[in-house]
C-alpha cells in the first residue's frame, strides 16, 4: 500500500501535467509583469555582476512602447538596481519582494527598513567571512545569503537563516541557491495586485512570468484578476498556466509577441 494513501498517485500526476507555451499573441488589453533574475537574464554566480544585454533592453523599451506602460518588472532585487540597469523611464517596477513600488509615473511606495535587517546583516557577514563562497547581498529591506559558489553549505546557510530570522522577528525567504531575511509581509502578488489598482494598469489582463517560488504569488494575482502565469523553467506544481523553458525562450517569446 502506497503509504501516501490511494489519491498520492493521482494528485502527483495532476499536478505534473505539462502546460503549454503560452499564446503568441497577448490579449488586446493586456499588462505584463516580468520577473527579472531567471527570467529576463540568467542565473550568475555573482548576482551584482549581471548584465542586462542591448536584446534584452531593447525589448524591454519596445514591450513598454507597445503596452502603452502597461509593464512592470516585478524582482526580489531592490528596484533601483533593476531601475539602473534598464534605464527606461515610464517603467513600472515592484522590488523586494513586492514591498517598494515604483510606478510608471515616478511616484513611489517603500516602506522603512527595520532596524533589524541591519544588524542580522552583520551577523550574515561575520559569519560569510568565515567561509569561502558565500556571498552577503544588502538590500534595503532585506539581506540575502547567495551559496551558489558553495553549495555544500546549503545546511549551514539555511540553518543561520533561519536562527536569525526567529532571533530577529524576519521572513525567511528561501530562492534559488540563495535564503534571504526580509521584512515580514508583502509578495509579488501583493504588488501585481498594487499596480492593478492604478492606472495604466487597471482594468487589464495581466500576465504574470516568473522562474522562482517567490513568483506564484504572483501568477495567483495574475488569474485572480481575469489574466494568467507562465512559469520559466522545469515543471513543477504550480499556479501558472502556460511554461517556457528559461531564458532565451522567454525572449523569443516577447519579441514573437511584438511581431504578432
Ligand atoms: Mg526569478
């Protein structure tokens, strides 16, 4: 006897079934929420050495263009490397996790950093100094352990995560060979939701891509309000609708949509 009990099998194979590419053409009243990191650019070791491609910029310009600004990009980064880097005004940007909103016309919405993201940040450095491999990213409402380089201290990194978290009264945030301690509340659906509420934005379909757990969030925003997800890489259980398979099939699609 399969001691998940008789329905194991069955809800594995439900939640496994492949999804689609998504359609080439996007809905007439369409908004798009793009992740970054995994999505729009490939996983680096180093996350502050990313570079965003001339491709990617251009497309990111002419999505904007074409959707009237009806695009955000919607990052666990803090918005203003992502700002910096893309450059385009008029670009809605939701960053850490959804708790700074950056609107397409220049007003903002970010809360105060606790106290306490500075001083477990401290302590993330001690301790990554001590260990080769381990990289400490500040964010400004947030601090992020990066063991990408080290993967053998994935225990050690979510272990020290997660003490300080309790010790400090932070969200765990667990990501892609990273854990990060943020300031309790908000997610990227509470942001897609945010932009939803304010024009150019309201009233449309929203379509929602993302690679990371932290992005199912925000395909659940998506399809609350009428539009849906596509999740960028392997498939897994999921909120999305439709799936690419990383990178550059997310670019391929963009650009295949601005030609349709
Ligand atoms: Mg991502």
């Amino acid at each position: 006897m399969d001691p998940q009990g008789p329905h194991a099998a069955v809800a594995f194979a439900v939640t496994q079934r492949a999804l689609d590419v998504p359609p080439s053409v996007l809905p007439a009243h369409s908004s798009l929420f793009l992740d970054f990191d995994g999505t729009l650019v490939d996983l680096i070791d180093r996350p502050d050495a990313v570079q965003v491609t001339d491709r990617v910029r251009a497309l990111v310009t002419a999505l904007c263009a074409r959707l009237e600004g009806r695009l955000a990009i919607v990052t666990g980064r803090e918005a203003s490397f992502v700002r910096e880097r893309l450059a385009l005004e008029g670009l809605g940007i939701a960053g850490s996790h959804g708790q700074e909103i950056h609107f397409p016309d220049g007003s903002t919405s970010i809360p105060e950093a606790p106290a306490a993201i500075a001083e477990a940040g401290e302590v993330l450095a001690r301790h990554a100094a001590a260990h080769g491999g381990i990289l400490v990213e500040r964010k400004p409402l947030g601090v992020a352990l990066h063991y990408r380089m080290a993967p053998h201290l994935e225990g050690w990194s979510l272990a020290l995560a997660h003490d300080l978290a309790a010790a400090h009264g932070l969200q765990l945030q667990p990501g892609k060979m990273m854990v990060e301690l943020r300031a309790p509340g908000g997610d990227k659906g509470g942001a897609v939701a945010r932009f939803l509420e304010t024009p150019p934005f309201a009233g449309t379909e929203p379509v929602m891509l993302g690679d990371d757990l932290t992005d199912e969030p925000g395909f659940a925003a998506a399809a609350a309000h009428g539009g849906w997800g596509v999740l960028v890489g392997p498939l897994r259980k999921t909120e999305a609708r439709y799936r690419l398979e990383g990178v550059q099939h997310v670019l391929a699609w963009l650009e295949g949509t601005l030609r349709a």
